[in-house]
C-alpha cells in the first residue's frame, strides 16, 4: 500500500492506494505534514482533489475501491450518481438501493465512507434539509463543502 497526505480547505486528507484502485480517502485532521506523491495513481488523485478544491473539477475519474458491505457498496454506487452542487437525503438513497426502510443504514454508510469527497457523502442531508454530522471534520466542514459547490456550480 502507498498513500500520501494533502492539506485541502478543510483540512488534511490522507489518500492511500492498494495496488491499482485507490482504497480510502480519509479526513486526518485540521492540518498535517504533506506527504508527496509516491506513484503516478496518487499524483493523480492529488491533482483531481487540488483541482476539485479549486473549483475546477465537477465529476473525479479515479479507479475507486471500497472495502465495504455489499449494501454499502450499493449505496455508495449511488451516491457517486449525485451531482456536483446537488444534494439527496438518506431516504432518498434507501430508496434507490430498494431498500426504503433503511434510512439508518445509509446513514451508517455514510458514516463509514472510505472515500470523502471523490464518493461524495457529504451531498447527503437529512429529510427536513438538516446537515446531520459529517465524519470529515464535522458538520462546519459538510457546509463548506456544499456551499463551495454551489457557488462553483
């Protein structure tokens, strides 16, 4: 496994990649000692992520692979569908995996995602329109997230 650390708007993301997909993009604190890029995957992931922070990328074209339950799996697959600048909530998302009365596990889901921001569980929103938490820094940083998108939609 390879990994590398970047320092973004919301703080540092540490990237790792297993063989040729990347496996997790995790939330690694406010700041943290920027580890360079070690193969040309990563240098990839870097550069769609600083682009994304800049408002330049809408839509991440990394081979993503997330260790997760097949459940997960799905949900996830469909979160990747929601698009820059939109939101769904956790109803929504149980059900199109057609699963309406599993709001609780899309939420745990979420909480579990491996990879932020490039499978974005931070466009999802409670039914009310209520942020919920966010794994990645808490809610201050979900809003940041979505009203960054939506000025750069």
């Amino acid at each position: 496994m390879e990994y590398a650390v970047l320092n973004t708007p919301i703080g540092a993301l540490h990237i790792t990649q297993d063989g040729d997909f990347i496996t997790e993009i995790k939330y690694a604190g406010r700041y943290a000692q920027e580890i360079p890029r070690a193969t040309p995957l990563l240098e990839k992931a870097i550069n769609q992520l600083n682009s994304y922070f800049d408002g330049s990328l809408k839509e991440f074209t990394l081979p993503v692979k997330p260790a997760v339950s097949p459940y997960r799996l799905k949900v996830l697959e469909e979160l990747i569908k929601v698009p820059y600048g939109h939101t769904t909530t956790y109803k929504e998302l149980a059900e199109k995996t057609d699963n309406p009365k599993a709001v609780r596990a899309v939420g745990s889901a979420m909480r579990t995602n491996p990879i932020i921001i490039v499978i974005p569980c931070h466009r999802v929103l409670q039914a009310g329109g209520g942020l919920g938490n966010y794994s990645a820094g808490g809610p201050a940083n979900k809003e940041w997230l979505l009203t960054f998108e939506k000025q750069n939609k």
